[in-house]
C-alpha cells in the first residue's frame, strides 16, 4: 500500500496534514512558553534570583582574581620606576665626580623621569594614604562634612 501512495498522492496529503498540525502544535507551544515567560511565579523568581547570584559569585570570584593579579603588575611597574629614578639619580652623584658633563646628563634624564615618577607615587600612595586616614580617625571629627565656624 505505502509502495504506490506517491502515485495517487494519498499519502503526502496526510503527511502534508500532519505537518501543518505539528507546525500548528509548535507555534502553539511557543506563544504558551512566550506568554509563560513572562510571568513568573514566586519559586521561578527564587530560582532565578539563585541563578543570578551564582553567576555574580563567579564573576566576583574571576575578578578579584584578576584585580590581584593587575595588583601585582601595577605593584612592579611602580617598583621598575622608583627602581630606574634612583639608579639615576645615584649613578649621576657618582659620575659627576669624574666627569661633570656626563653627570649632569645622567641628571637631566632624571629630571625628565620626576614627573612620572611622581605620577606613580601618587597614583600608588595617596589613595592608600587617604583610605588610612579615613579608617584611622580616632579624633571624632567627622571629616566628610565642611566645618564653616
């Protein structure tokens, strides 16, 4: 019988109504799901929430990681400037001694190097020198408000 049904085209009829119904029952079930989705129950809210705060654990987890790791780099950058500054500074104390020229060149390149070092110390230094203040106020003056008397 299914041998000659593509002759007398009973069978792709059917199957032609079968895939209009499963089409049908697809698109069915999407806007069901669609209309579902928005709106949640108390526990999907639950779950969720959950989900959401597994994800932020992970990625605070992944961050802190890397933030210590940009630590360590900002950490050594700053020490390789302060590093290179001195040496400068005291390899042109020591020239200077036996040749005046080359020592004052040595100093000029120092010279030119003070702003970024600066920047360094200051990026590095001040924010922990301001925290430090702010945790350490053992006085009571309130430091965050503007005293006009």
């Amino acid at each position: 019988m299914g041998l000659f049904d593509w002759l007398t085209g009973v069978g792709s009829a059917t199957k032609a109504a079968e895939n209009v119904t499963d089409i049908g029952k697809t698109i069915t079930g999407g806007i069901v799901s669609g209309i579902d989705a928005l709106v949640l129950t108390d526990e999907e809210k639950v779950q969720y929430s959950h989900k959401a705060g597994a994800l932020y654990l992970d990625f605070y987890k992944t961050y802190s990681q890397e933030n210590s790791e940009q630590s360590k780099a900002r950490r050594e950058l700053a020490i390789m400037t302060f590093k290179v500054y001195f040496f400068l500074v005291l390899a042109g104390v020591a020239v200077y001694k036996f040749d005046s020229e080359y020592g004052l060149f040595i100093f000029g390149i120092a010279k030119a190097m003070t702003w970024l070092v600066g920047m360094v110390a200051g990026a590095y230094f001040i924010p922990h020198q301001i925290s430090k203040v702010y945790t350490n106020n053992k006085s009571g003056v309130d430091l965050g408000s503007k005293n006009t008397t």
